[in-house]
C-alpha cells in the first residue's frame, strides 16, 4: 500500500513549478550573440521554439543553427531571449512547451484583465483578453505547465480578434487546492472547465471554443460531453490529449524512477485514490459521442500520451475530426515543433466557427 501510494504521488502531485519528467536535463556549455550551446541530445535537436527552464532562469530557444561550429558533443540553438537569471557554463536546463513566463501584458504586449472565475472550489484566477468577436475560446494548460502555456497561441488568436479566457484550475499556483493534492487527469478538474463556461455565458459568449493541451484536452470532452452548456460549444482543440489515463499514468511514473515492478501497485492506488476507476473518461473519449467539430493535434514522438489513441480517435469520426500530425514534438509541444504548421491548422479550424 505504502509503495503504490508512494508511486502514485510520485506521477501525480501537481507541479507547475517542474518540467515533466520525460524532458532530459540538458547543461548550458557557453552562449554568444544569439547562440546557446547545448548538450547533444535528441530533446537539444528538436526541431521548433522552447523554453528553456532552469532552477533559476528562464530563456527561450529557436531553432538548431547547422553550420555553427561546436564540440561533437553538444548543438548549437538559437537564444531568442533570456527571460530571467544567467545561462552560465555548467547550469542545468530542460526543454520546456512553456514558452512565455509572467502574464500576457509583460510578456507579449497583449492588454488583459485579471479575472476570478466562481468554482465549486473557490474563485479560480483567469486571464482574459478581450476580442470583436462574440465566440471565445478558452484555453486550458496540462501536466508540468501552468495558464502561461496558452500564451503561445494568444498572438495568433489576437489577430483573429477572438475573446480568450486562459484559466487556472484546481491545484494552480493561485487557485484553490483538492484536498487529496493530487491530479485527476482532468476527471475533477472538468468541472472547473465548466464554471468557465458558465463565466464566459454570463459576460457574453454566444459560443465557445474549447482549447485544451494533454489533461486540459481531456477536460475539453468532459465539458463538451457532460457540461450543461455544452451547447454553447462549437468546436473542440485537443493538443496531446490524454485518452488513455492507465497509460499515461505507468509512464509518468516510470518517469519519475519509479521501478517496473512498482507500476500495478501505482496503478491500483490510483484508482483507489482518485475514483479513475469509475471514471467517465473511457465514455468522453468514446469518439461516437463527438458532436462537435474537432482539431486533434499529436504525433508519434509523445511518450505521455499515446499518439495511436488519438490516431483511432480520429480515424472513427473522419466526419468531425482533424488530426494534425506533429513529429519530432514531446508532449503538449505541437505548436512548437512547428508554430506556422500548426497555426494554420488552427486558422482553417476556428476560421469557419467563429
């Protein structure tokens, strides 16, 4: 019992403040005008835009500069910016989707309002940036990232003039905390997704468009399944959804070191702990009872979330899903392997609905 709790924390306990355990440390071997140099890895050689997170700083990466000279050992990427702290020789980094810190003034110039939405749990903190349109979309983050993660897609929804409403839910920093401390995988957390629904109807949304990433994706189905104002919903993002929880559940905790033979344990103390097995999540996932349509953005190279899911997800309702595929992303990074693939596929999704 006690080592089955032990791995099920270890998978489970929410922190925003710590990168996924599949991202690899990486260390910072010397930087130059615009140039970082990285331990050579496969995460250093993804293609796209990172962050780039450590202890104490905060820097964004682009993409790998080929013909920069460097050790056979390490990658030379592009430094975009350092956010916050010093990227000195010897400093411990990892690859991070999360690619913007502070809020949506400080770190895109973009105006927003500080908003509380009422949860069944307590008021839940919110950005909303305003919008011509009267379709919103709401944005929520997943594991290892918090309501920052969004903001990778704010600009491009800013130019379509949509309303955004970028939510933190239970066990955010500022939001209210579940008493067991531990995530649901979007089981529970749903019902936060709905109070934002609520809010966004109260202050004018004629129709809403869920965007959610890994868990917040998994949330989305439970809104757009369970919500009663699920008919307000026209269309639904799913960035790395998490569809099969037993799944993500074994890797985050052998992730996190928890040994092979530990993983049934885990797996039994979380059904026991969270309910998940009496979850309604096999039923929202049950692409039969899709009435929306539907972006399912994923690739082959997420070890979190199983991308052969999401492939059969779509492949049985050709009718209302798109799967854009992403290779070479980790999990919830589909937008950073390629953001102007990915916004494209975005824009030809939402374009119609709004």
């Amino acid at each position: 019992m006690a080592a089955g709790r032990y791995a099920t924390d270890a998978a489970l306990k929410p922190a925003p403040d710590r990168p996924l355990p599949n991202e690899p440390p990486l260390t910072v071997h010397a930087t130059a005008a615009g140039q970082i140099t990285l331990t050579r890895s496969l995460a250093s050689l993804r293609p796209g835009v990172y962050g780039l997170a450590g202890r104490s700083c905060h820097a964004v990466v682009g993409p790998v500069i080929e013909d920069a000279p460097h050790p056979a050992d390490c990658v030379v990427r592009r430094l975009e910016r350092v956010t916050h702290g010093d990227l000195t020789p010897g400093t411990r980094v990892r690859l991070t989707p999360q690619v913007y810190i502070g809020n949506p003034r400080d770190a895109l110039g973009i105006e927003h309002a500080d908003v509380d939405v009422p949860g069944e749990l307590g008021p839940l903190p919110a950005w909303f940036v305003p919008g011509e349109r009267s379709t919103w979309v709401i944005t929520t983050h997943g594991l290892g990232t918090t309501r920052e993660h969004p903001m990778v897609v704010m600009p491009f929804l800013r130019r379509l003039r949509v309303p955004v409403l970028d939510l933190a839910y239970r066990g955010d920093p500022g939001a209210p905390r579940p008493k067991d401390g531990i995530s649901h995988l979007g089981d529970t957390e749903w019902r936060d997704l709905d109070a934002a629904l609520r809010y966004a109807v109260g202050y004018g949304a004629t129709g809403i468009v869920l965007h959610g990433w890994s868990v917040g994706a998994t949330m989305a189905l439970h809104a757009a399944a369970n919500s009663a104002l699920r008919h307000r919903v026209l269309g639904l993002v799913l960035d790395s959804p998490v569809l099969d929880w037993q799944a993500t559940l074994r890797a985050l905790a052998a992730a996190r070191g928890i040994p092979a033979p530990l993983l049934p344990l885990a797996l039994r103390a979380a059904e026991g702990r969270t309910g998940l097995h009496d979850s309604v999540l096999p039923e929202v996932a049950d692409p039969e009872r899709l009435s929306v349509p539907t972006l399912v953005a994923h690739g082959p190279d997420d070890t979190l979330a199983p991308w052969h899911v999401s492939r059969e997800f779509a492949d049985r309702r050709r009718d209302l899903v798109t799967l854009h595929t992403v290779r070479r992303a980790p999990h919830a990074a589909m937008w950073n392997a390629d953001p102007k693939a990915y916004e494209e596929a975005l824009r030809r999704f939402l374009v119609p609905l709004l």
